[in-house]
C-alpha cells in the first residue's frame, strides 16, 4: 500500500508540474497575441522568418487567385470545412501563403468549394503565424497531384506546399486580419486550450495528491489506533 501511494504521489504531482509548465508557456503565447494588436505600415520590410509569432504586419502586393490550397479537416463551432490559403506575392518578389479564413464543408467530398476572386494590386494586414500541424501523423496528406487548383491538403508542411506552387514561400503564414476583404470566417485565437484551463488541471492533479494522502495517513491511524 505504501509503494502504491508513492507511485501514485509521484505520479499526481507531475502530472501537476506538467500542466502547470503547459499553462505558462500558453499564457506567455496569448499574452504575446494579445500585445501585438498594432496598426504597421505596408511600406515596412518584414523578416518572416525572425519577427515575432502573431506580430501584426501590412502587406502591399497581389494575391494569385488562380493557385490556392484548402486546409481540410478544419471545424468552426463544431462544423467541419476547410481554410483557405491563398498565395500573396509582395511588390519585392517574396510570396507568403494568407490565410483568407474558413469555409463550411458543403456535404460533397468531390465537390470542392468556389474560392475563386478578382485579384487586383492591395493592401493587406494580419497577423503572422506557423502553419498548423497535426497531432497524429495519421492526419497529413500532401496537396493533390496535377494541375488543377484548388488542391485539397491536411496539415501541409513548407516544403510539400513549395513543391506544389512550385515556387518559394515565406515558412510563416499570414492570418487575414477580419476588417480586410476577400475573406471568410475569420475568429483567429491563439491554439489550443486557454492557459486557465492548464492551471485548472494542474490543481486537480494536485488535488488527488492532498487526497491521497489524507486517505493513506487516515487508513494507517486507523490500523495503529485498532
């Protein structure tokens, strides 16, 4: 019995420790979301790869309307759909892949959704950000083979999305702010769970550990008291 509280001790405290850690690296990233809610210029150079993760940029060049990827397996309120990323090419030659936002799947896995629009030379704003991954391997599929656009893909990496434009691309993406046009919905949060919920966990965890102790020293008084 005693070997067994120990273990489970151990066991409770780190889960504790565990989600503890988890809550303020989570809260270190919404704090930094929440603290780059800015107005920036268009006419700024932008390191993609150095600046900071959901810094607020603006962007003046095109969009490539004729070549787009649809993210699948993306839900919103529970409905499943897709997001769209649609290249942007800056007036210097780079391109980065904007997220225009997300669309409900419309029953038919044949049957693509209509992304298309009129592209002219404009401004845009967002905020920069890494392309989604997987929890499970398992969920991946590259985009689609051929010449036809859209091109369907589950958790792309960089380089599968390079080799199907067949040209280079920013590794950050551009979430589009929701005051621009050519978008969708467009509710952006930081991922995953809010650090409050980690911090919940993380005193539940140690909750059962209290408890455990407090039911191992009551059976034990209670044999030595006998």
């Amino acid at each position: 019995m005693t070997l067994l509280t120990l273990i489970l001790l151990v066991l409770f405290v780190g889960l504790g420790r565990w989600q503890w850690h988890r809550g303020e690296a989570k809260q270190a990233l919404w704090s930094a979301y929440e603290r780059n809610d800015a107005n920036p210029s268009p006419d700024a150079r932008v390191d993609f790869n150095t600046a900071e993760r959901f810094e607020t940029i603006a962007l003046r060049g095109r969009f490539e309307a004729g070549r787009q990827f649809l993210l699948d397996n993306r839900s919103h309120a529970g409905a499943p759909g897709y997001e769209v990323l649609t290249p942007f090419v800056l007036e210097d030659g780079r391109r980065i892949l904007v997220n225009r936002g997300w669309i409900p799947f419309e029953g038919y896995r044949d049957r693509l959704p209509d992304v298309s629009f009129e592209s002219a030379p404009t401004i845009i704003k967002g905020r920069l950000d890494e392309l989604p991954t997987p929890g499970l391997a398992s969920g991946r599929a590259p985009p689609e083979a051929g010449n036809a656009w859209p091109k369907l893909t589950s958790f792309p990496t960089h380089d599968e999305l390079e080799i199907a434009l067949r040209d280079k691309i920013a590794r950050r993406i551009l979430l589009l702010d929701p005051q621009v046009p050519h978008g969708y919905v467009r509710e952006w949060s930081p991922p995953g769970m809010a650090p409050e919920r980690h911090f919940s966990y993380a005193i539940q965890w140690w909750g059962f550990a209290v408890v455990l102790l407090v039911l191992y020293f009551a059976l034990n008084f209670r044999k030595v008291s006998r």
